[in-house]
C-alpha cells in the first residue's frame, strides 16, 4: 500500500511540474509574440544624401507618419511583424530652392505626392533588424532589403535607425542637371533613416 501511495504522489508530481513547465514556456510566449501598436513619432527623420560633379547635397523631411506592430520581450525588442510609413515628396527640404525644385519635378511630385513604404518580412538579431518591403517612389514600387539598428529608449519608444542605396533610375527618376547640364547629380543616393516608433 506505501509503495502504491509514493508512486501516485510520484506521478502527480510530475504531472504538477510539467505543467507548471507547461505554463511559463507558454507564458514566455505570449510575452514575446504578442505585438502592440506603435505610431512614428515626431523626432522621426528620412534623409537623401547624393553628389553630383561639382559637389554634394542632402534633403531632409522630418514630416513622416505610419505605423508598426511590435513585440518585445521585457524592454528588448523581439519582433517587427508590420511597419509601414508615409512621407509627402515636398516636405524634402534642402539648403538650395533650386535643388528643391528640380528635384520634385524629377520626382513628378504633383503628380505623385508620397514616397511609401511597407514592410513585407523582418526578423531581429540583438539590436539588428533586418527586413524587406515595397518602396513607392515617382509611382513605382521596388522590393528592398533593409538593415536597421533598433534601440529601446526610457519612455518606452522604440527608434529604428538604417540607410539604404537606391538608384534613382530605377524609379524611373532621371537625375537633375543644372546650368545647362554644367552640373550633373549623380544617380546613386543615400536614404537614411530615423524611425521614432512610441505606443
């Protein structure tokens, strides 16, 4: 009768442990996989840097907006299962009018009013994000390849940081030239980016 007793003690013991097991393992889940909403927020930036054969220039927009779908896992960021942004070509802003002005006619802004973005697939490595999705640029749309570094700030955001070469013909840009072709911009630009994502 005592060795039946023990051995029922035995296996309901076991059977209490693995289901405490059980429930931490699915807890530590629903902690990691369970994404909230995030807006991006003001202190978010995009930049477009390039050259041209006289010297180089940058445009910078601080007017972005969209959104994310992030999880974390205590404070570090553990997923990115959706981001998207929005930001209207003439919000670009560089040091020269005329630069501005071309550009936005290169870009056919009128006509096209966003450069958009939509993330298809991430995944987070530490710090690192990596990810593709659909940039809309002039009207046309091209899957990219993004690498961000992401750093969980103490208000509880999360700012994205990265950038990424484009050529702007492959939007169907033909770069801006100057005093009768005097001055020529360079195809290949650098986007760089600032993500500021807050609950």
């Amino acid at each position: 009768m005592k060795t039946a007793t023990f051995t029922t003690h035995t296996r309901n013991f076991k059977k209490i442990l693995v289901l405490c097991a059980f429930t931490l393992c699915a807890s530590a889940f629903t902690q990691i996989s369970v994404a909230q909403t995030y807006k991006v927020a003001p202190g978010s930036e995009i930049k477009v840097a390039g050259t041209s054969n006289i010297h180089d220039w940058t445009m910078q927009s601080n007017t972005v907006s969209g959104d994310a779908q992030l999880a974390l896992n205590g404070k570090d960021l553990a997923d990115v299962k959706a981001l998207s942004f929005n930001m209207a070509v003439k919000s670009l802003k560089g040091k020269e009018d005329l630069l501005n002005t071309r550009a936005y006619k290169a870009m056919k802004a009128d006509k096209y009013t966003n450069i958009t973005f939509k993330l298809n697939a991430a995944s987070v490595a530490g710090d690192v994000v990596k990810g593709t999705g659909a940039l809309t640029i002039a009207g046309v749309t091209k899957e990219v390849a993004l690498q961000g570094k992401a750093t969980e700030n103490a208000d509880g955001s999360v700012t994205i940081t990265g950038s990424r070469k484009i050529k702007m013909s492959e939007y169907g840009i033909q770069p801006p030239s100057f005093m009768l072709g005097a001055l020529k911009v360079a195809d290949e630009v650098n986007v760089i980016y600032t993500l500021k994502l807050k609950k």
